[in-house]
C-alpha cells in the first residue's frame, strides 16, 4: 500500500497490534509539527483569547495565561505527546496499553476517555463558533462591513445571534467539512490546507496589527493587555487562565495525545513541542494587539464578552483601504485555522471507534457527527430562544465552555502530569525525551510544579484557599 496518509481505511487501524504500520505515521517531523499547530492555534488564540483577556481584566489576566504555558502547558505538552507515541492507539487504548506497561490499574484508561469526550464536547461548540467565522466570509465580500459604525457592528452580529436558522446552517456545514476530511484520513486531507493557510493567517494577523497602529490607540491597547492590575483578578480568573492555557494547547483534550500516537520514534518531541507552544502563544498575543486597539478606538466594551471579535474586525475592515477582500481573506484563514482544530477535536473519537469497534472511518465519522450534531444545538439556542435558560448564570453553551476548559482539561492534565511523572519509569521517559537538563528539567516540573500548581487553582477556584 502507498504512504498516501493516516488511517485511509479503518481496517488498516486495527490490523495494527503494538507500532502502529509506516502509514499510519506522519511523514516527517514537519508534518507533526503543522497537524499540532493547526490544532493549537484556532479559535482559541483568535476568538477566545482576547475576549476572556476583556472580560478578566486584561494584563493580569495575561500574565498569569503565560505561566500556566510555561510551567504547565509546555512541560504536559511534551507529556501528552509522549504518552500518545508510546501508547500508540487512541488516547483509551494507548492509556490502557501504558497501564499494562507499568503495572498500573487498567482504570488508567479513563484518563484517556476523559479526552475524547472533553474534545467531543468542546467540538459542539466550536462548530457554531466556526460557523460565524464562515458567515462572516460572505458578509466580507458582499460589502457588508462598509463603514459600519461600532453600533452597526454589534447589531450586525446581533442578528446572526438571534437567528437560530442561519447559526444551524452555518454549524452544520462546517461539521460537514470536518468530517469529510477526517473521513478521507488526517493526513490526507489536512496536510495541503494547513501548509498554506498557516503563514498566510501569521502574515495577515501582522498586516492587522498594521492597521491597529493607525488607530491612535495602539498604546492604550498594549497597556491593557500587558500591564497587570491584580486587582481585577479573582479566583475565577485564574482558574479560567488556567483552562485557556489548556485549551489553546489543545491539551488533554485528547488530540494531541492523537497525534503524537502517530508520530515516528526519531522525532524529538521536546523541540517540537516549544515550537507548538511559542507559535500558538505569538498568535494569541497578535490578535490581540489587533483587537484591543479597535476596541478602544471605536469605543467599544472590551468585556463583552464572545462577540469581542466579530463586533471589532468588521469595523476595521470597513475602514480600510481594499477592507472587503481584506476581510474575506481573513475570515476564510480563520475558518480554516478553526477547521485544523476541529478535526483534532473529532479524530480522538474517531480513531477510538474504529480501534475499537471496527467500523470503517467513514461510520465512525458518520456517528460521532449525528451526535455533535444534537449536541450542537445546545450552544445554538444559548444565543437566542434558551439566552434566559440559565444554570449558575450561565447559558448552555456557558455551561460546556466552564466545565471543559475549567474543569475537564486541568483534571486531565493533572492526570496526565501524575502519569508522565510518577507512573512511567524515569527510564521510559528519558528513552522518549532524551537525557541532559532539557530532561531534568522536564521531570521535576512535571512531577512537581505543574500538579501541585493545577491543585492549588483548583482549591483557588472553589474558596478553599486563597
Ligand atoms: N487549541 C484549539 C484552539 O485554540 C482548540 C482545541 C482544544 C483543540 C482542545 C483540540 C483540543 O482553537
């Protein structure tokens, strides 16, 4: 059979007992390093970024968003990776296979189905969020944004909010997308797109950061988002900083555990994994010098929480010179930004079911899309017909967003570090990530500062200390 691409056909998958065959694995460390960047840098660091950094309070909130890279995301990071390579299955199977390896209670595997169903969840709303980015393609080109106030922007967006038609529509079709590449295999259908799309959004992010500078108000959005007032912080804060770090590392959320069960043995996963971490976090802090200098220069509420972008950019573009093809160039890179994470939100459940069921990617696909799909409605209706359905004030989609990024995933990074740190035999790990300080570095970080950490914004979050 030809190197054509991961899991082109599901039998392929479960023929494969132990190493997964030649063509299951990315071609190159190259390979690996776009398919993990595509699936860190997404909605996460262009959407999500700046609008918890307004409704946190800015620079503080930024701040304590940058160590938990650091000494959380970066080291678990090359942890999940790891356990994924030599688990070398979907994250139950692989978490299930390293139980075996090191003695440990099959109930391990649990960790790994904590993944796929965070990534799963995360997906129902991400489809609908990435469902906007595409609508606003359209609206781009069909001059839509043309001198829109900062009133108009906000009611523009207010009308696709309000019309559950037109937000199912837009969801389904990027669900479809999704799943139609991950039918044709990961590789196979990602690699192309990525490797374009990639550059271009880092360039165009700077060529809006361009434009920010002529607002006048550049300074006053640097100062907001770099010059910590701790006292805007609160508990919550810090555990949604946490949970962002997280999430815009696509950590335990299952995929990245994916797709390093597919990456070859001679890959260094410690500089891969910098260099995933450093290029997700350039992305977030762009789009955010983008945006809250809009925000300031048109007046706007930079804590208004998940309208931030689509009420801010649409100004900008309709300001400046060429702004609709600006505008539509943008909006289709953040498409397809969103579109390389959804389907490593997907692939984890995907990948499970054919491994473990036997169904060919085309069912498994067909499935887990019926399902997010339903799912999916949930965060639909949050916006509009359920906005006063409410759960400890939050919406539905409130409510997913809160236990999955708050929750789940610094509970499966928790796991993750205990696993990596305690349960593997330093001699595993070092085979894995290579010996020297890098290593040792690694290992103390792991085994002590980013649980112990975790722990304490836990206890942080629900009033026990602090
Ligand atoms: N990291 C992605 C983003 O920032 C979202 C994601 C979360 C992907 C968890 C996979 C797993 O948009």
């Amino acid at each position: 059979m030809e190197n054509t691409g991961l899991a082109d056909n599901g039998n392929t998958v479960v023929e494969a007992s132990g190493g997964r065959p030649a063509q299951l694995q990315w071609s190159s460390r190259l390979t690996f390093i776009l398919a993990a960047t595509g699936s860190a840098v997404g909605l996460g660091n262009i959407w999500k970024f700046p609008y918890v950094t307004g409704v946190h309070g800015g620079g503080a909130f930024v701040l304590i968003y940058l160590a938990c890279i650091l000494v959380i995301g970066l080291p678990l990071l090359m942890a999940e990776v790891m356990l994924g390579r030599r688990g070398r299955q979907n994250p139950a199977n692989s978490m299930a296979n390293l139980a075996r390896e090191f003695k440990v209670s099959r109930h391990w595997r649990l960790l790994g189905w904590l993944g796929v169903v965070s990534g799963f969840l995360i997906l129902s709303f991400y489809t609908v969020v990435a469902g906007w980015a595409l609508s606003y393609i359209f609206d781009s080109a069909r001059g839509a944004f043309d001198g829109l106030s900062g009133e108009q922007a906000g009611a523009h967006f207010g009308r696709l909010l309000a019309d559950p038609g037109a937000l199912i529509f837009w969801g389904t079709l990027v669900l479809l997308i999704t799943l139609g590449v991950v039918a044709r295999g990961v590789k196979q259908g990602l690699e192309k797109a990525v490797n374009a799309m990639m550059p271009g959004l880092f360039v165009l992010l700077l060529v809006l950061v361009g434009y920010a500078m002529t607002t006048g108000f550049f300074m006053q959005g640097l100062n907001f988002l770099f010059n910590p007032d701790f006292s805007k912080l609160s508990g919550t804060s810090i555990l949604v900083a946490l949970g962002h770090a997280f999430f815009t590392l696509s950590l335990a959320g299952g995929g990245m555990m994916t797709y390093g069960s597919y990456l070859p043995q001679h890959v260094s996963i410690a500089k891969t994994a910098i260099t995933i971490g450093i290029l997700d976090t350039l992305v977030a802090l762009l789009a955010g010098m983008v945006i809250f200098p809009l925000v300031f220069a048109n007046g706007l509420e930079p804590g208004s929480g998940p309208g931030l972008l689509f009420v801010t950019l649409p100004i900008a573009f309709g300001q400046m010179p060429f702004g609709a093809l600006f505008g539509m160039i943008f909006f289709i890179m953040l498409s397809v930004a969103a579109l390389t994470s959804a389907i490593s939100l997907i692939e984890p459940a995907v990948a499970w079911m054919t491994e473990k069921y036997r169904v060919s990617r085309f069912k498994a696909c067909l499935m887990s899309g019926l399902v997010m799909w339903v799912l999916s409605l949930g965060t639909v209706f949050s916006f509009n017909i359920w906005e006063q359905h409410t759960l400890f004030g939050k919406t539905f989609f409130g409510v997913l967003d809160y236990l999955t990024s708050g929750w789940f995933l610094p509970l499966g990074g928790l796991f993750i570090a205990i696993f990596a740190g305690w349960v593997m035999t330093r001699r595993a790990t070092e085979q894995e990530l290579g010996r020297g300080l890098g290593y040792r570095l690694w290992y103390y970080t792991i085994r002590y500062i980013s649980p112990v950490a975790i722990v304490i914004m836990f206890l942080n979050a629900i009033g026990v200390i602090g």
